[in-house]
C-alpha cells in the first residue's frame, strides 16, 4: 500500500481519531478551568486555589500549543494495537492522552533546548509565553499524562497497572537519554564530527521511537498480552517512531507545502542527523568540511543553509535516508506480521507504519 491512496486513507484515520482524543485530553485539563476541575484532578487544597493562575499559566499556553494541529498518531496507534490484540478501546481510552501529553510536553521543552523559532506555523510557546511559562507547561504535561494511572486504579488488576506504569516510566528515562545525545552532538560535544550511523539511530529510537513503542507496550499490558508479545511489538512499533523521524530529518531539508517548521533548521541547530552523516561519511575532504563548518556556526543565514543542504544533496543522501527507513520498516513487519490475528485493524497498522516513511505533512 504506496502513494496518495495510502496517505489519504490515513489521514482519514487519524483525522477521525483525533476528536475523540482531544476530548480525552480536555477532561484532564479543559480549555476553560474551574474549581470543581482542580478539585478533581488535585484533590481539596489546603487553602485555597487560584483558578486565573492556572488558566493563565497552564492552560492558556498548552491549549494554544494543542489547537494548532499535530497528528495524535501515537495515541491512535495504540488504539490500533489495541483493536488488533482484541482489547477494549473504550475501557483503555484515556491512556491516550498519556501517550499525547508526554509528546507534546517533549516537545514544548524541545523548543526552548533546540532555540527554535516556530513550531507548526506559529511562534514557539517560548516566544509567546514566556521560557518560564513554557518550562513549567512542559513539565506538567509530563506529570498529567499519568493522571490515567490514578483515575483509573480500580479499572484494571494491580499487576496489570503497575506493568503499564512501569513500562511508562522507562520509557521516559530512554527519551531523555536520546535528547541528551542529540543536545551533546549539536554543540558539537563527544566527538560530534565521528558519530557513527548506529549511534546516530539509537538516539532516535530513544528521542523518538520510545514512545512510539510505548504506545505498543501500553496497548498489549493493558489487554492482557504477554511480556514476550510487549517487547517484540515494541520492537517494530519502535521502528515507525525512527521511520518518522528520519522522514521528519527529510523533510526538514526538502519540505513540501504542509511543513509548519522553518526550512532547514536542522542546519541552524547543528544537529547531525542520518542524511548529514552519510554525507559526511562519503562526501570529499572538501564538502566534508565545509558541511561541518556550517553546522558548526548555527547560522540563520539562508544562503549558508542553502549551500549545506546542496552539499547533502550532491552526496544522494536524501535518498539513502529513504530507502534505509523504508527497509528498516519492512523488515521490522516481517518480525511481527505472524503475531498479530489477521484482521483490518492489522492491515491499518501496516499502512500506518508505510505512512510513516512515506508521508509528505
């Protein structure tokens, strides 16, 4: 399942997703909060609560970040995963806001550690609210995504629960190890210039597969499924997640008219990414170097990150990328194709996991 027809019947899927999401979310944090709200989430104060502060402070900044669009497709590939292992999507359904608040808290802080200027068409929440507002909005999106867990601990048997939070919490330390490989390398630490390809996609499956995977963990603990089967879905779950973000490192380098982040400021950031260092692994001593000193100035200036991205260009690099997530992907199906019950839920996740490496938003 290839092209536009794929792209559309996905879109459609998430598109028909993401209401019902974003509705989960909204019961855990409303665009418009009160007390009664507070009271729920938090319990009876102490003293007293202030209601403009919160809205001001947390969800002002996160809705306005939440209402500019984003795919929801971790929350609604766990949905998938759930209909294919026979689960009950409705008993499970506000552990999808765990998967979206944990992205878009990631995300939110990404912003401010990477300096960046736009985040889907609009300024940075750090440039609209403030690096203080935004910290803190960030941090909190990390804590209410386990929110779930505490409403919900009568629902599902302690030993159910307690392997899904686990799962969640490992999940989180991994993410932070990626990031932390990816800060060190575009500030040029650790020997930025040598990273090596495999190194290169651990970080990925860390920064980003992990909650991709995670979305697999949570759907198979919480219907029951065995360790076994967690960690091979994980495993191949994982794989989008590095599938999307080496199409997300393509597309940054040669957007197309969807793109909400400025063109090419992975060159701005310094970041090695799978396309810059199999550049750098076969380009000749001069293009090497030159490429090398671009990212190394984190230049804003359009001309330099034009004659970077050319340089990638003239290596065939874009393509390499490609091609390595479209067999990466390929191979990680053919791994757990015969776990999964034939049904439409499972030929939703292979287009999905196609949709990953081919999708041009």
């Amino acid at each position: 399942m290839h092209g536009i027809s794929m792209n559309i019947s996905i879109l459609d899927f998430l598109a028909e997703k993401k209401k019902p999401i974003d509705d989960v979310i909204r019961k855990y944090l409303p665009e418009k909060v009160n007390e009664k709200y507070i009271k729920w989430l938090l319990g009876k104060p102490s003293y007293e609560y202030t209601t403009p502060a919160i809205q001001a402070a947390l969800s002002d900044p996160i809705w306005d970040f939440l209402n500019r669009g984003g795919k929801r497709w971790r929350p609604a590939l766990f949905l998938l995963f759930t209909e294919a292992l026979g689960g009950d999507a409705k008993k499970v359904m506000d552990f999808t806001m765990t998967l979206e608040m944990l992205h878009e808290g990631s995300i939110m802080v990404d912003d401010i550690e990477d300096s960046s200027d736009m985040r889907r068409g609009k300024p940075c929440t750090h440039k609209i609210f403030g690096e203080d507002i935004a910290i803190n909005a960030g941090n909190f999106m990390y804590f209410l995504a386990f929110a779930p867990f505490i409403k919900h601990k009568d629902d599902f048997g302690h030993d159910v629960l307690n392997r899904a939070l686990l799962s969640t919490l490992e999940e989180m330390m991994r993410i932070h190890y990626g990031q932390a490989s990816d800060i060190a390398w575009h500030k040029g630490l650790a020997d930025a210039d040598n990273i090596k390809e495999g190194e290169y996609l651990q970080m990925c499956a860390y920064k980003t597969g992990v909650l991709a995977r995670l979305a697999a963990r949570l759907a198979v603990s919480l219907s029951g499924g065995s360790e076994e089967l967690e960690e091979k879905l994980g495993r191949f779950s994982e794989s989008i997640g590095v599938a999307f973000q080496i199409q997300d490192d393509i597309m940054n380098l040669a957007p197309t008219e969807g793109w909400g982040k400025e063109t090419g400021d992975d060159i701005n950031e310094g970041k090695r990414t799978l396309l810059v260092i199999h550049t750098i692994r076969n380009a000749e001593k001069q293009d090497r170097e030159r490429l090398l000193e671009i990212l190394k100035m984190h230049t804003k200036d359009r001309k330099l990150i034009e004659e970077a991205i050319s340089i990638i260009r003239r290596y065939g690099s874009i393509q390499y990328a490609k091609e390595f997530a479209r067999d990466m992907v390929r191979k990680a199906w053919s791994d757990v194709e015969p776990l999964i019950p034939e049904s439409e839920a499972k030929q939703k996740i292979r287009a999905f996991a196609d949709f990953m490496v081919e999708r041009d938003i």
